[in-house]
C-alpha cells in the first residue's frame, strides 16, 4: 500500500474479488472507473470484454450500485458511481435486506404472497426444515456451521428426493470441516470463516432471511424475515450467489450421477454437466425450449460459478453450450436466461 493509502492493481483486483466480482466484471469496471463515462464499444476495447456482453455485465455492476445506465443517451453510455459510495453500498447490501423486503411488503400489501417475521431460535428452525422438507427441486443455503446438524436429516432426506442442495457454512472457525461430514446432504458446500447473515432459498420462491446471532439464541432482538414470491427470493439467493459464495472455500463435491437423467432444476443439470465433463464423460444434451423448440447436441462447454473452478462471465449465469447440427454452437440457460440463445423448458443429461 502507498503512503496515500492507494494500492497496486493486483491486490485491488484481489479485493473487489472480494465483493463478488468475477474476472470480467472486475475489467469491465475498472475501464469505466479509468474513464469516468465511456460506451459499450470503448469498454470492450478496454477491458478485453466482447460488447455483447458488456451491456449484461454493466447490468450487473449497476445492481450492485458500482455504475449507471444512461440508456436515454445515444449511444447508451455507462458512468461510474463514486467509489466511496458505491463500495459502501456493496458491503450493506445484503445486511440491509430486511427493511427493504419489508417497505416491499408494504407496497404488495393486497398480495397473497407469504412475509412474516421470525424473532425466535425455535421458530426459525421451524422454517428452515420446513422450507427444506417441501422443496422439489433446489436448495441454496447460508448457515452457521453449527446450525449444520440442526437440519442434516432434512438435507439428507432432500437428496434422496433428487433435490438440488447449495450450502455455504459460516463462522467455520480456521479448521476446514471434513468433506465426509456433507457426504449425502449437499450437492456443493463451502465454508467462510467470517460470520454473515443466515438464509435459504428453496425452488427460488420460499426464503428464510436472518441475523445469524438468532440462531445462536443469543439475542433476543434479533429477527428473521421469511418470505414466498419469486422476484424477492430471487433478490436473495442472487445476493447470496453474487456477494458470499465467491469467496468461500470449496469443501465438498458429490460425486457424478447416473446417465441418462432428466432434471427438473437446470442449475442441478449444470452442476452434474460439469461433472460429468471433468469425469471425462462425453455428456449430450436434449433441450425443450420455453418456446416449444427441441434442441439437441454434446456438450462443449458450460458457464458457471457454482462449482470450481469458475467459468462464468458473472456469479449467476448457468449456460450450456452445445453443439448444433450445423457445425456451431448454441447456448442453453434456465428460467430467466437472458445471454443464452435458448431457455430450457425441460433438460435431459445422458452420454453421447
């Protein structure tokens, strides 16, 4: 670090990796950053980024309130936020969920969607193996180490039924649990020794989301929100995804599953794609299309972030990609796909 407090461009591209940021992310917002306003055509050229993606990219910063859209200027311009503030925003924003799901819940007031708030241990245990024992297809959680055994069963009993299970454990403490003790409970898990919010998603609509010191019993002013609707959960688990699995560490894997398999989750088929890839299979693909298409090829690649190593442009993007009968490629995502060619209504992994 220099005397003014600055540091050099490796260790500041460390720290923003910190934040969550992938490599292209963190290119893309040092080009703007570098020139204060610029077009997508001037970022690409400067932060090695096809201008495809540029615009999905500043999307993505500018939800994190690192930059800003000017899409009434033509060309469409990207203007960088001050620093200062922007990072303050970032390290807040997940800690300051809570009151902004709640003004939400007053806003949607008329709505049938699901919103309490938990304010006891007891009660949030409730929720947590409740949410789990009904979800069909994923899981993505957040907890205290701790809390792991409170809820094993339940993540046991949920990967027996084909479900889809993300865990990150916090507050871990220096030594790195053993693997074994996710064997049958957890598709992926990683561990971070710091201590963060608690939360989980299942089948991105039903939410749990919480001061940890709750789960501790600890405190008694601590509180818990828990949720059903599809936009609010997926706010969180795209804040978990986006903010602390980046810099966790990898703890366990499973194990590749049998082919042929249809998967009812398309982050599940990406995850065992991936897999299967580095197995050495040589994976195929079958694709209905959300609108009403088939597509069909062997797999050449896959864009992720939930298995390591990363290959994803950004934390959220889920893409396979295929070979097509013409000799190219396409892209395949799932629900909310918005870089990929196709959306997956449907998705079958078998060997080609």
């Amino acid at each position: 670090m220099s005397r003014n407090g600055t540091v050099d461009d490796e260790t500041l591209r460390r720290e923003l990796h910190t934040f969550g940021l992938s490599e292209k992310e963190i290119e893309t917002y040092l080009a703007v950053l570098d020139r204060g306003e610029a077009t997508a055509s001037t970022i690409a050229d400067h932060a090695d980024v096809s201008k495809r993606y540029v615009y999905s990219i500043a999307s993505q910063l500018a939800d994190r309130g690192l930059v800003q859209m000017n899409d009434h200027a033509s060309p469409t311009t990207v203007r960088a936020r001050p620093p200062s503030e922007a990072i303050a925003r970032m390290s807040e924003r997940l800690q300051s969920l809570t009151p902004t799901l709640e003004d939400r819940h007053a806003e949607t007031e008329p709505l049938t969607a699901r919103f309490q708030t938990v304010k006891s241990r007891q009660t949030a245990l409730k929720y947590l193996r409740e949410l789990i024992a009904n979800a069909r297809e994923e899981v993505f959680l957040c907890l205290p180490l701790s809390v792991h055994e409170s809820v094993a069963q339940d993540l046991a009993d949920a990967v027996d039924r084909d479900v889809l299970v993300i865990g990150l454990y916090s507050d871990a403490g220096p030594e790195p649990a053993a693997p074994s003790r996710f064997e049958g409970r957890a598709s992926v898990v990683r561990t971070w020794t710091e201590n963060t919010p608690f939360m989980l998603v299942a089948d991105n609509y039903d939410a749990i989301l919480g001061d940890a010191d709750l789960l501790a019993g600890s405190h008694a002013d601590e509180t818990a929100v828990v949720l059903s609707e599809v936009h609010l959960a997926g706010s969180v688990l795209g804040s978990f995804i986006g903010s602390f699995w980046p810099v966790a560490s990898q703890r366990f894997v499973t194990e590749p599953e049998p082919l042929p398999r249809r998967f009812a989750s398309f982050r599940h088929a990406v995850v065992q794609t991936v897999l299967h890839l580095r197995a050495g299979t040589d994976p195929f693909v079958e694709v209905e299309t959300a609108a009403g298409e088939e597509l069909s090829g062997r797999v050449v690649d896959v864009r992720q972030s939930l298995v390591e190593p990363e290959t994803g442009d950004f934390p959220v993007e889920n893409g396979i990609i295929v070979e097509t009968g013409d000799g190219g490629t396409a892209s395949v995502g799932g629900p909310g796909a918005f870089v990929e060619d196709y959306t997956a209504e449907t998705i079958t992994v078998r060997r080609a």
